[in-house]
C-alpha cells in the first residue's frame, strides 16, 4: 500500500506581510512569503556558500486570520504543511503554474527570538477551525485561584507533563 501523503516543513523569514483576502463565500485566505536559507562549506575552496529558496504559503480561515494579525516581514517562521501544484492559463492564452505550501500549522522560530502567545475564540461551529468564520476575540482571562491552592490546569484543556 502506497502513502501518498506529502509533508513538509520550512523554516525561513517572511519576505513581505501576509496578504489576507477573502473569497466570494467568506473563506479568509492568507498568503505569505518565505525566503528558506542553506549554507555549507565547500570542500574544494572551504568557503561558506550559501542558496536561497523562495516559497509562497497559503493558509486558510482561521489560520489566515491568526497569521496576518500575528506576524510581519522579516519575522522568522516554521510552517508545516503540504506541496500542492496550482495551474491556470493568462489573459494571452499562456500556460503558468505554481508549487505552494498549504499550510497546516504557521508559527513564530523561537530560535532567535521570543513570542506572547494568545488563545483566540471564534464564533460559529467548530471550536478548533471547523469552519466558523468571525472574526477573533481574545479568550476571557482565567479567575484567579484562591491563595494556597493547587494550580488547576482545566482552563487549558491539558493536563501537567
């Protein structure tokens, strides 16, 4: 049995904001770009080369609204998702097409820098990305505990590790 599951993830820095849209039915649609640096050491001259590749992501709903209202250009991210190949034909009849990343996941590295993040509550059905559509609003800040007792860690769905 064949896997024809293709992943991928890149690390790199946007190359411009991300550009949010939305189609005629109210999907938001984000895209960025992401220029990915390699370095190495030639073995002939041992000099550092380097090689940069430019990439187009799109995300979509609820991770395009987080994404344009979270990060810049310049800001160094790790996307994961999968290569999809997106074709069409201009006004003068030509044939283009294009290799994007359709992301699954967008974050900031933390390898250089630090991040604050915020959890975001939709409205609309699906509480984690099932379609809902409004516009994000800040989750409400949890009560305080009472003093001297144990931390509770329902206000965010997981237990300790």
């Amino acid at each position: 049995m064949a896997n024809n599951y293709n992943a991928i993830t890149v690390v790199g820095n946007l190359t411009r904001d991300p550009e949010l849209r939305y189609t005629p039915s109210g999907a938001s649609k984000a895209t960025l770009g992401m220029a990915v640096n390699r370095s190495w050491r030639n073995q002939q001259s041992n000099e550092w080369e380097e090689q940069t590749s430019f990439f187009n992501v799109v995300c979509w709903r609820d991770l395009a609204e987080n994404v344009s209202s979270s990060l810049h250009k310049g800001m160094r991210v790790v996307v994961t998702g999968r290569l999809e190949q997106r074709s069409w034909e201009t006004e003068q009849g030509e044939k283009r097409s294009v290799v994007e990343i359709v992301a699954d996941e967008v974050g900031p590295s933390l390898r250089f820098a630090t991040a604050e993040v915020h959890r975001t509550e939709r409205s609309g059905p699906g509480e984690f990305g099932g379609g809902g559509g409004g516009a994000p609003r800040p989750a409400p800040a949890p009560a305080p505990a009472p003093a001297g007792a144990a931390p509770s860690y329902d206000e965010y769905g997981e237990e300790p590790f």
